[in-house]
C-alpha cells in the first residue's frame, strides 16, 4: 500500500528537488511518484521510507509521513485516533 511523505527541503529547493528523484530512482526504481510540490515541500507517494535513506539525502531536512488528510478536523481527530 502506498503511503504520503513530505520531503521538507532545504535552502536550495532546486537541487533538493533533482536530489529526490535521484536518490529514490536509486532506491526504489519505478516505485514513487512526486505529486505535488513547491520551493518548501515535496509531496511523495512511495511504498515506504526507511529511516536510514535520510544519509542519502543532503538538500533534504525532514521526511514525514502523512498520517491523516481531510479537510474536516473530526474525520482528522478519528484517523489520528486509530494510530
């Protein structure tokens, strides 16, 4: 099952951009895809993100995953409630 990740760039947005596909063409070839994104924030759907890629990532500061996403805060607070 595929899952949401946002890549929190750093302060060079351009190469952080090229960075991910690269690092993750590497990893997991095919696997991923870059949904959405601006000079801040890439949005990934990726099968999963290991902790130990962090060390392949040097224009990347954070990678979180997407837990809940609805624009209501009930259907927010029930999803978070169930992890």
């Amino acid at each position: 099952m595929k899952k949401l990740y946002l890549f929190i760039l750093g302060r060079d947005p351009g190469l952080a951009k090229l960075e991910i596909e690269a690092v993750l063409d590497k990893l997991v070839p095919g696997e991923y895809k870059i949904l959405a994104g601006d000079d801040s924030v890439q949005v990934v759907e990726l099968g999963v993100f290991k902790p130990e890629w962090m060390e392949e990532f040097g224009g990347v500061i954070k990678v979180c995953e997407v837990l809940a996403n609805s624009s209501k805060a009930e259907v927010l607070e029930s999803e978070l409630s169930k992890k």
